[in-house]
C-alpha cells in the first residue's frame, strides 16, 4: 500500500523506532481540533527535475454518529489520482475510523483500496480495555492506546505541542496490516509559512520514517500544520525513492 493518499496520511503517521509506554487511564487526550461536519481537502503534486505535476487529491471528513453506545466521530479519508495521472498509477482510496469522542481512540477502523488493479479491505475493531484488535485474519494484542492509520491523524492534531522543546521526540503507537507500529514525531518549532494557497502561522516537525518502497527512511519529510486548536495540516514535502512529493492543504 504505497500510494500518493498515503503520503497525505503520512503527515501525521511517523513510522519509526521509539517505544510508547503509556497507560490506558491517561491515553485520552481532549478534543479541541475536529468538530461535526468538518471537512479538509488537499492537492498533492508530484516532482520530477524539478516539475511539479498534479497528480492527486484527498479529502478527510468527520460526522458525529452513535455506534455501540457511545459518540464517535465517523472520520472518512479518500483519495485517488486525477484522470491525467491515473495512466501512471490509479488510485481510488477510502478509509474509515470510528473514533471515541471521549478518548480520541478508535473503535472501528475499515480500509477499501483499489490501486491499479489491486484491491485490499481490512475491517478491524478495537477493545481498549482487552487491549485486542480483531480482523479478518484474527486477533492480535495491542498496547495501551493503539491508534489506526486514520485516527492517528486526529489524535495528533491534539496533541499540545507547547508542552514540547525544540528537537522533542512526542511517540505513540499505531495499527496497519495485523502490525503494531511505534511511531514519533520530532518537534521543530513555529514558522510563518507561505504557500500557493495561502499564508499560514504554523507548527513543524518531522516524521520518523522506515525505509519501504515508497520512502528512503530517516527524517526527510517535513510537516507543517496551524498554530491554532484546529491544527490543520497544511503542507508537506518529502523526498521518495524517485522524486519528491508536496501536499498543500486547500482552504
């Protein structure tokens, strides 16, 4: 599953090294970020000797919905590449998470890719207090406060990053593939930053990636999101084996 959506997840998901000990009581973390009907597009463009192309796009959205007793937000992540690319590589990419508004941690996580002739789909569902996340092929332990590969993206938009130095390490783990992942983010500091899209006061960091057929490994990708609650990811740019990629947030 190496595709251009998820280089946009990527912005949050730092596959990596550092181990996450946490406890299940303090896992929650207060939404301040994502609300009702909340909807966030992106473009991503793809360089090569320096041409930038668009080649996709991605919208992320969350509806507050019931499911097994509780709130939730019923997050939804697609993408695909536009039709002039799709010669090259079509994507047609949805994913879904059910996340408890209470403790941001997911309950339900669904994925129906269909990728240039390959499809896969994951319906997984998460026990938080039997540390158990159950799939198709069975059942796996996880830790204390395990994120998917969507959630992880709302619970980092969480995080208060004024806790944090410069240079930082802020982990956690997160779910894919009947794999547990421990993931981290490296904190940077604050910037104003200008994009084709508009000017943004932001906070930046750099994901902690594994070497894979998409990415080289190390902290090449950089990441900017709002200096506001929301913290919306704004712009990302990071090498990949052949190339580089940008995804600019569309207002």
């Amino acid at each position: 599953m190496r595709t251009v959506f998820i280089c946009v997840l990527s912005m949050l998901l730092l596959i990596g090294n550092a181990a996450s000990a946490q406890n299940f009581q303090s896992c929650g973390i207060k939404n301040t970020s994502t609300s009702h009907g909340e909807k966030l597009k992106f473009k991503v463009y793809y360089t090569l000797a320096g041409l930038y192309v668009a080649a996709g796009e991605a919208t992320f959205s969350a509806v507050i919905e019931n499911y097994q007793q509780r709130k939730v937000f019923h997050v939804t992540g697609e993408g695909h590449t536009l039709k002039t690319y799709d010669w090259f590589y079509k994507v047609r990419d949805v994913y879904e998470s059910y996340i408890d508004t209470a403790t941001m941690l997911p309950l339900k996580f669904i994925r129906n890719v269909a990728e240039t002739g390959n499809r896969i789909y994951d319906h997984v569902v998460f026990d938080h207090k039997l540390n158990t996340a159950v799939s198709r092929k069975g059942s796996i332990q996880t830790p204390d406060c395990v994120q998917d590969v969507l959630s992880a993206i709302y619970y980092a938009r969480n995080i208060n990053f004024s806790r944090y130095k410069v240079n930082d390490v802020i982990p956690f783990n997160m779910y894919l593939d009947d794999q547990v992942y421990p993931l981290y983010i490296r904190y940077l500091g604050k910037e104003k930053l200008h994009t084709r899209y508009g000017d943004y006061n932001t906070i930046k960091f750099r994901p902690k990636l594994i070497e894979g057929t998409l990415f080289k490994g190390g902290e090449d990708m950089l990441v900017y999101v709002t200096d506001d609650a929301r913290k919306i990811p704004v712009y990302i740019e990071t090498p990949i084996l052949v190339g580089k990629i940008r995804v600019y947030f569309i207002p």
